[in-house]
C-alpha cells in the first residue's frame, strides 16, 4: 500500500486523523501528514476509510 497526502488542496478537516490516528497526523496548520505505514490490515482498512471520507480529496491508495 502506497498512501499520498496532497498538502496542496488539503484542507484541514482531521477526518484522516480520526480513521487512522497511527497512520497519519496533522502540521501546525493542520495539514496532512503521513507518519508511518499502516503496521496490519485493521490499520490499511482505515486509510482506505481515511481516502474515502476526506472532504478534500487529499487523500490516495495505491494498493500494491
């Protein structure tokens, strides 16, 4: 699993922190940041949460 952030058009809502708290996080302005590899499948399947519920879009999955 490859995971994108675009902190281009990112815009702050925190719903990727709320699905996946050990995957991603948030800057001092609040934009996406990915911080580790989803460890197993409970914490892939949040990402895949994450990317669908982004109100920006700011979110990819490419599954390998």
């Amino acid at each position: 699993m490859r995971i994108g952030a675009d902190t281009d058009i990112c815009i702050g809502a925190g719903q990727c922190v709320l699905s996946a708290p050990d995957v991603f996080d948030q800057d001092d302005d609040g934009i996406v940041t990915v911080m580790a590899e989803p460890a197993d499948e409970e914490a892939r399947e949040a990402v895949r949460q994450a990317a669908l519920i982004c109100p920006s879009q700011a979110i990819t999955v490419q599954e390998d």
